[in-house]
C-alpha cells in the first residue's frame, strides 16, 4: 500500500534561529501568498514551502472519482473538471498478480457512498485512524474516530483515512507518530476545514532534489502561517509518490498530473 519544499533559505542566523520555519520569518510567511482564481476556486500558493491551498466555495462541487487507467490530466480533460487530485489510500486486489500492467487498484479502508458500502472498514491499520465525512445537502466535513462509525451515517460519503492532522487547531503529534509514515519526509494531500463552513485541499509537493514534509510540520506550518481563521481540522488524505494535483489551464501550479491516477480522486467541475 502506497500512503499524499521549496525552502527560501535566508542567510541571516539570527532570523534562522528565531522563525518557527528553518529560513523564514513569520510576517514573510503570513504574506507570502501568491493567489490565482480559477473558475470558482481561489488558489492560495505559498512558494517557500510548495504548498498549494486550494479553497472550494462548497462542498457539493466535489465529485468522488473513480476511474483508474488515466491520466489525471486527462480525466480532467474528457469530465471538464477544474481540480483534480488524489484522493485516499490504495491497495490491491488479491491475489496481486507478477506484471505491474495486471494489478487492479481498491480503496483502501472503508468507503461508503451514499447507501453503498464498496469497501469494509480496515482493523488494527494505524495510518488508517480517522473516518472523514461530507455532508454534501448541508456543506459540512466531519472527523471521526473508527469506533464512531455509527454517528456517521447521516453523511453522504465516509472515507477511512488518516491520520488526522490537526483537530481544532492542535496538531495530532501521538496520532501522527503513531501512524506507519506520518514522520516521513513525503509529499502530502489534505483536506481541511474551518468552523466547518470553510473547506479546502492541501497539496505540498515534493520538488526535485528537495526534502517532502512530515504531518508534524505540515501541521505547524499551516497553523503559524496564520491563513486559517476559526476552528482548523485538517485529516491525511494520500501522500509520497501518488500525490497529484491538477488544476485548468495552470501547469506551473499543477504536480504529477500526468502520470496514471489510482482509483480514488477528489474533482471540483
């Protein structure tokens, strides 16, 4: 199973010292957005850190996409979509063939849509912690704990994730040290949400020749930064090498989108 910097170094050992980031001052970092809007998103890019922040106007725009065998480029191409990106976790079908060209990739963990149940709750997974939720008619995400599967069934759709990255603006460090790769030096996925009434995708990439991040200082970063405002809950969606992002007629701020997704993708139309 496959679990979603560019660093301004600054030369001034003081500053180095006294930042909360390795080369950044805070009021650089709370200032240091680039913004795009793209249809309906607004695109928040924070350069020194690879970090993009995509803000979705509501969460009904979001389609759960499942369609291996493509590009995400061009899945976006041939359904329009605005924004694509990894979605959760993978794994294989059983038995996993030799050839790489046979495997069949499934959800990993519990997937629900709708009435529908595609795949069974995974036991003992630790990466896997966290149950994340829409609510597609009232526009709201929810975190759940596994044993709290039953409080979950109001919700459109529930996906077995994790770990939860931050829950009410303190980041998990038990629940992320926990986790098989959360202290990994990766490239990252994310959904966040803020009083439950502002939702957005995370994406930190992972440049050539510089390090990923892991959820810890994912984390921190997006707490000091001081973009959100309100209640922060943000929960692990995917990360390392399947970490993808797409976004219309903007490839500088696109990641991996042309390689063959897996099964599970987030869209915005």
């Amino acid at each position: 199973m496959k679990l979603v910097t560019y660093l301004l170094i600054l030369c001034v050992t003081l500053l180095i010292s006294c930042s909360p980031f390795p080369g950044i001052v805070p009021e650089e970092i709370t200032a240091g957005y680039g913004i795009e809007t793209v249809g309906d998103l607004t695109i928040y890019s924070l350069d020194s850190h690879a970090i993009t922040i995509v803000k979705i106007p509501e969460l009904s725009s979001l389609t759960f996409f499942r369609q291996p065998g493509k590009s995400l480029a061009e899945i976006a191409a041939d359904s329009n979509f605005t924004l694509a990106v990894n979605g959760s976790y993978f794994d294989y079908e059983s038995p996993r063939p030799v050839s790489r060209a046979d495997l069949v990739f499934t959800h990993a963990g519990y997937l629900r849509i709708q009435d529908s149940v595609y795949a069974d709750m995974m036991e003992g997974e630790k990466q896997l912690s966290t149950l994340f939720t829409y609510d597609f008619q009232n526009d709201s995400a929810g975190y759940f704990k596994l044993e709290q599967l039953d409080q979950t069934m109001k919700y459109d759709l529930v996906v077995q994730t994790g770990p939860q990255i931050i829950r009410e603006n303190v980041v998990q460090e038990e629940e992320i040290k926990n986790s098989i790769n959360g202290m990994g030096k990766h490239a990252r996925t994310a959904f966040a949400s803020v009083d439950g009434t502002e939702h957005y995708i995370i994406v930190k990439q992972k440049p050539l020749l510089q390090a990923g991040i892991d959820l810890v200082e994912l984390g921190q970063v997006l707490l000091d930064t001081g973009f959100f405002k309100g209640n922060l809950n943000v929960v692990n969606l995917d990360g390392g090498s399947s970490t993808s992002l797409y976004i219309k007629g903007h490839p500088e701020l696109s990641f991996h989108s042309g390689r063959e997704i897996l099964p599970i993708l987030l869209c915005v139309k």
